[in-house]
C-alpha cells in the first residue's frame, strides 16, 4: 500500500492470487479491528521512550455514500448528516514534543450511528453521564493511549484537542503527574471566585507580547494569504463545574491556565484569527504561552492524516469492497500508511 501509495486491493496485487488473499483477509471475522489497532499502537509504543508526547485526537467520517447499492446491507450506520452511510473513526496520533514528528498511532476508536438514531434532544444529552455520550471518545482516547505512551517509556504526555473536547469531564478526570491537557475552548465558562466569565477576564489581562506568523490562503473560507500579528494573553483561572453535573462524582472546581491569541489589524473583510486554549500546563510567562500556541498548532497534523487517508492520499471511500467490516478493518490499515506517507 505505501509503495503505491493507494488501498485499492487491485492495484496494490502482483497477479490474481495476491488479490484473493487481501480480501480473504479483509473479509475474515476472526481479524477484529481491535488487533489491527493494537499493531498499530504497539508500533507506536516503540518509538516514544524517554520523549515528551503530543497526543493528537480528532474524529473523521468515512462517507461511503457513493456505494450504496453495492455494499451489503449488514451493519450499515450513518455519518454526520443522518443520511449518508458509513462510519467514524477518532485516532490518537503521537508526535514529538521537540519537533512535532509523528511517531504512531496510540489509539483508534471507529464506530456507527444507527439509522434513523434518536437526536441530542430526544435522548436528553445534557443530562447523560459521560459514558453514554459519544463524546467520551476523548476521555477513552486520553485513557487508552496514555497506558501505550507510558509503556513505551514516554516521559511526559500532553493531550491535544480542538473546541468538541472542552468538557469539564475530562479536565477533571484525565490529568494527573503523567498527563497533561491543552485544548481549544469551546465555552465561555464560570469561573470560581470572580464576577466575570472566562472570555472577559482573560480580555481584561495586560498584552503579554506579539508574534507573526504567515496565514495560508483557504477558499473554502474566503481567507486570503497573509503576515497576522498575534496578541497573546494569559492567565491562571479555576472553572467551575457545571451545574448538571453531580458533586458526588466532580470537584467543584479546576485550576488550569488560559491562554488567548488575537489577532490586531485584520484585513478589511477578513476574519481576525482568534485562539482561547486552555492548558494544565503552567504558563506564567510569554514564552510559555508561545509555547503552548505552537504545541496546539501542531494539531494539524491529524488533519493532514486525515487528509492522506482520504481524498487527498489513498482515496479510501473510493474502496471497491463490498463488507463495512472489511471497509473497517481497510481503513486501520489505511491509518498506518498514511502515516508513513
């Protein structure tokens, strides 16, 4: 598959009897997804002896829509839209504090929605414990790869998350003297003994310093190409717990550190770049929170994972196959070439 950079079992064959043998594997029950991906976190663990590791979570949808008709009926889910079929994945990519070089794949969750599934207002989501919530896939990530991480010898890990991995389960639950979080903030919470919200007291904090750096162009969004000047903030805060959710099982309240970046002077029509993360990293000077912005900035390359998995590597949603299980099990394979590519 690396060699010719593409899982389409056909192209990948030497002659007929190699091809056979891919889809006998791919379609046989007795390989589970769990063992591909225990392979894959194996391989990781090899590499992370006495490093400081980014662990990197995000999910992707597999929209196979395109194969309707073709693709067996059994076991079919849909993805984000409700209608289209297939699955999602959420992998946790390890890279490399000093430099931000991918070392493995620590974890891989994949799943499926039931057709026709209840939405978050039917199922009263807010008042759901967190494990019955599709969202502990980022508490279960956090737990899974870190056992891997520390196996391995790793000497430190700081899990990586965008603004959907902001909950105060996992602020509360995941970091201890090995694990460490910085996430995009979502909310703008309550914060223990001060009158304003997270988003005005970090406002009202003094211009610590600036950096630049080059925004790339983005059609999608109508960015244009551009040098941005960044203003970074910071500050030591406490988050509240939320309302909903019992004192028994969360503390009352959570110290971390905020960090925000904003952009000054943005071009006429264009969006200011604006970052909140929060970290249980300690930040008390800027260097520390440039820091963090480039730890979190390296977040993208799961993105560029995703991308090689999909459309703009080893096109896996073009896959011939016929089973959503051997489509499972294609796509975890997928997951190490792309890394290697």
């Amino acid at each position: 598959m690396q060699a010719h950079q593409s899982v389409n079992i056909r192209r990948i064959s030497q002659n007929r009897a190699e091809q056979v043998g891919y889809y006998r594997f791919l379609e046989n029950g007795r390989v589970t997804t769990s063992e591909l991906v225990r392979s894959l976190a194996d391989a990781c663990e090899q590499q992370v002896n006495g490093k400081h590791i980014l662990a990197i979570s995000d999910s992707s949808e597999i929209n196979l829509q395109a194969h309707v008709g073709r693709i067996k009926s059994e076991g079919l889910g849909v993805v984000g839209n409700n209608r289209d079929i297939g699955f999602f994945i959420h992998p946790t990519l390890g890279v490399d504090a000093e430099n931000g070089f991918p070392l493995g794949i620590g974890d891989v969750q994949s799943w499926r929605r039931e057709p026709g599934h209840a939405n978050k207002h039917e199922r009263g989501y807010p008042t759901l414990p967190i494990e019955e919530k599709e969202s502990y896939k980022w508490l279960k990530a956090a737990t899974t790869s870190s056992r891997y991480f520390e196996r391995g010898g790793a000497r430190l890990v700081t899990h990586i998350g965008d603004r959907e991995s902001d909950m105060y389960e996992e602020w509360a639950s995941v970091p201890d003297a090995f694990n460490h979080l910085l996430l995009r903030v979502k909310q703008d919470r309550r914060l223990w003994g001060q009158s304003s919200s997270l988003y005005a007291y970090l406002a009202a904090q003094p211009c610590a310093g600036t950096y630049a750096f080059q925004v790339q162009a983005d059609l999608r969004h109508e960015r244009k190409a551009r040098e941005a000047w960044m203003m970074v903030r910071f500050a030591r805060v406490e988050i509240q717990r939320p309302d909903q959710l019992p004192a028994q099982d969360y503390p009352e309240r959570v110290r971390l550190w905020a960090v925000e970046a904003q952009e000054v002077s943005a071009p006429t029509g264009q969006k200011p770049i604006h970052w909140r993360l929060m970290t249980t990293h300690e930040v008390n000077t800027l260097e520390q929170a440039l820091q963090m912005i480039e730890w979190y900035r390296w977040r993208w390359r799961i993105e560029q994972l995703f991308a090689t998995l999909k459309t703009a590597g080893l096109d896996l949603e073009a896959t011939q196959l016929e089973s959503i299980d051997a489509i499972e099990r294609l796509c975890i394979l997928g997951l190490s070439v792309a890394l290697r590519l």
